[in-house]
C-alpha cells in the first residue's frame, strides 16, 4: 500500500516536471525560430511587391471590415456610457476627451489587437498547419528553398505593418463612432466636443505611446500565430489545437504586453 | 487574385491607415496647435494648487505656451514652474504670472499678464511677480471662519 501511494506521488512530480521542461523548451524553441525569422527576413523586403504584398492583403486588407464596425461600435458605447456618467456632474462635454483617450491609449490597440489575433493571426497559423500537414513544407526544403524565408518571413512582416495601420483606423473610427453618438443623436455641442479633445490628447504621450503599443503586438500575434502555426503537429487534430492555442495565448500575450507597457508609458504623469 | 487588383486593395489598405493616422494627430490630438520655437521662462510660486506639466500658458485667454517643468525649491521652500512660451510672443520684463482655473472646477493654467516695461523677458529669465492658486479650501475656511465672527458680534449688538 505505502508502495502504491509513492509510486502515485512520485508519478505526480513526474508529470510536473515533464511539463515544465516541456514549456521551457517549446519557449526555447520559439525564441529560436523568432530570431531566425528576424535573420532571413531579407527575401521580404527584396521581394517586397511579389511576396510582402499579397500578406499585407490577407492580414491586413481582409481585417478592415471588422475593424471597422467594431471601431465604430466602440466608439459609440463609449459615448453613450460616457455621457450617461458625465452628465451628472454637468460635464458633458468631456465626453469627448474621455472616448479620444480611451481608444488612442487603450483599447485602439488592444482590441484591434486582440481582433487581429482571432481574424488574421488563426487564419495564418491554420494555412501554415496545413501546408506542414500536406507536406508542401517538407517539399519546398527538397527543392532548396527556404520555407522560413519564403512562407514565415513575408507573412510576419505583412502582420507587423498591418497591425499598427489596423489600430490607427479602431481609433479613428472610434473617435467617430462617439462624435456621431454624443454630437450628433444626443446634441453635445461639437466645438466643445473637438476642442477638449483637443487640449487633453497630447500627441506624443498618447498617440505615439498607442501606435507604439499596436507595433509591439502586432510582433507578438503574428510571431505567435506563426509559430503555432510552424510547430502544428501534422494532423487535422494538431492544426485545429494549434489555431485555438494561437488565439488564447495571443490574446494573454496582448493583455499582458498592455500591462506593462502601460506601466512604463504612464506612470501617473 | 489578380495582382493589380491585389496592389490596389493593399495601396487603399494603406492610405486609409495613414489617413487614419493623420486624424488622430491632428483632429483629435495637439500636434496642430504647438506654438513653434520656444523660450524659457521661470516662475516661483507658494503654492501651484493641481497645477501639472503639460497645462496651457494662457495671456488674454490665448494659449501662448505650456508648462514644462514642476520642481520644489528645497531651500527657499517654493515651488519653482518652469514654461515654455512661444518665440513669436514678446512679454515685458515686468509681466506677471498667476495660476487661475478655468471654470469653477476646471483644469488649472498660468495666466500671463502683460506689464509696461520697454525690455522684453528672454530665455532664462525668471518672472518675480507671481500669484499662486486659490485654494478653494483655504477660501472656504476663510468665509465661514469671518461668517461666524459676524454672527457673534451681531449678537452681542442685539
């Protein structure tokens, strides 16, 4: 009996450690195929028109719509609740500093992010698995081409320039998407509107600081999916597994990457 | 797909994210409104009330420039504001500063008023007539401190 239950405890500790060792080497491997990525990224810009392009198309062009209607949606939550609140305090016109701010610090690029991660980021991951699974991978490596430089490279970059214009436009529409709610159905006055806006969102330390942030997740989503993607056990299973670990763990990796960049960027000044 | 096709989804793609971009730095944020070159004035003040970096310097209700820097003197035991005012407004040597709010619970600026003397402040001079916050509290106390006087003398007159 006192065997059994050693034997039980000991297994316990086994599976710990098994993991453990597991997640430390999948980050290990990560961080390799990251810098190897960064390394062979010359064939992306030499190609730039023919390769670069068409991924800018896919994770960029084909996320507008959502980002759009979200954005504009955001924005006109934004407005309505903030109104809601301002108006005890006789404030209403601040709601216009209050849904600037928001969006252009945070949920422009978090959400738009996070958007990103689900629209674009799991398509990749997926179209990768797949092209492992169906061997085309093993194929492009026996006809001498490099699969990192040719199918990951262009596919990163094409994610990290589209996430930050992607953003940009979340928060554009956003800001809109208040200015029509609050302006325009509710009748808060536009020039107030604008002009705190205005004199509360300073350039450098809001609008740069979130173009900043959407710049660094964009590098974390696509380097995730892509890994994710790249690392797919060969199956329909393995690719399936590998498209929701891309979405969960881009989206923790974009809440906290947020925390902290937040905590640098605006330290109560 | 097509690969013009492809070129000019990507080329309007890109357009609006700049676009975008614009926008945010110009409509809803104050890149527009610097005011260009800039010197540096300073100003000591007994109490800045919530005064932050980044407020308006305001003259005649114009802003003119920003504040850009808050510290405490530790050995004159005052607050020492530093600000950034813009190169194309020339103020008088005797201009002097004072910290107001706008509205009644407004965010707070430096008001600038403009004095008579013929030399104009340059860059690095230091403003010797200054007016610091109202502290609404100190105010308050203040009037209901004198309103309870009154009302012990008046009735002792009664």
């Amino acid at each position: 009996m006192p065997e059994r239950v050693l034997n039980g405890v000991l297994n316990g500790l086994r599976g710990v450690g098994h993991q453990v060792v597991n997640g430390v080497w999948r980050l290990g491997y990560a961080a390799r195929f990251f810098l190897v990525t960064l390394l062979r990224s010359a064939t992306s810009f030499r190609r730039f028109r023919g390769l670069t392009f068409r991924e800018i198309y896919f994770a960029g062009v084909l996320s507008l719509i959502i980002i759009i209607v979200s954005g504009l949606f955001v924005g006109m939550v934004l407005g309505l609740q903030g109104y809601e609140t301002l108006q005890k305090y006789g404030s209403s016109e601040a709601v216009g500093t209050l849904v600037a701010l928001s969006l252009v610090r945070e949920l422009g690029p978090v959400v738009a992010a996070l958007l990103f991660a689900s629209r674009a980021g799991s398509a990749m991951t997926a179209e990768i698995g797949l092209m492992k699974a169906t061997e085309q991978i093993s194929a492009m490596e026996m006809m001498a081409v490099d699969p990192i430089a040719r199918v990951i490279g262009p596919r990163f970059w094409g994610g990290v320039i589209s996430m930050p214009l992607l953003a940009a436009i979340f928060s554009a529409m956003g800001v809109l998407g208040g200015y029509l709610i609050t302006v325009v159905v509710i009748g808060v006055d536009a020039g107030a509107f604008w002009s705190q806006m205005q004199s509360a969102v300073d350039f450098q330390h809001d609008i740069v600081n979130g173009i900043i942030k959407s710049v660094v997740f964009g590098v974390a989503v696509t380097a995730i999916s892509l890994f994710e993607g790249y690392d797919a056990p060969p199956t329909a299973e393995g690719v399936s597994g590998a498209t929701t670990r891309t979405v969960v763990t881009s989206s923790l990796a974009i809440l906290g990457l947020d925390f902290i960049l937040t905590a640098f960027m605006f330290k109560g000044v | 797909m097509n690969r013009t096709v492809l070129d000019a989804w990507v080329g309007i793609f890109v357009a609006v994210g700049i676009g975008a971009l614009f926008f945010l730095a110009l409509k809803v944020g104050n890149a527009s409104d610097s005011v260009g070159d800039i010197y540096r004035v300073s100003a000591e003040f007994e109490n800045i009330g919530g005064l932050k970096v980044r407020a308006p310097v305001k003259s005649a209700g114009v802003v003119v420039g920003r504040v850009s820097d808050i510290q405490f003197d530790a050995k004159k035991f005052v607050a020492r504001v530093t600000l950034n005012v813009g190169k194309r407004y020339e103020f008088p040597k005797d201009t002097s500063v004072s910290i107001l709010t706008s509205g009644l619970l407004g965010e707070q600026y430096v008001g600038m008023e403009a004095g008579g003397d013929s030399a104009a402040l340059k860059d690095g001079d230091t403003i010797k007539l200054t007016q610091s916050a109202v502290v609404l509290e100190k105010l308050i106390g203040q009037f209901l401190y004198n309103k309870a006087a009154e009302g012990g003398t008046n009735k002792d007159t009664k």
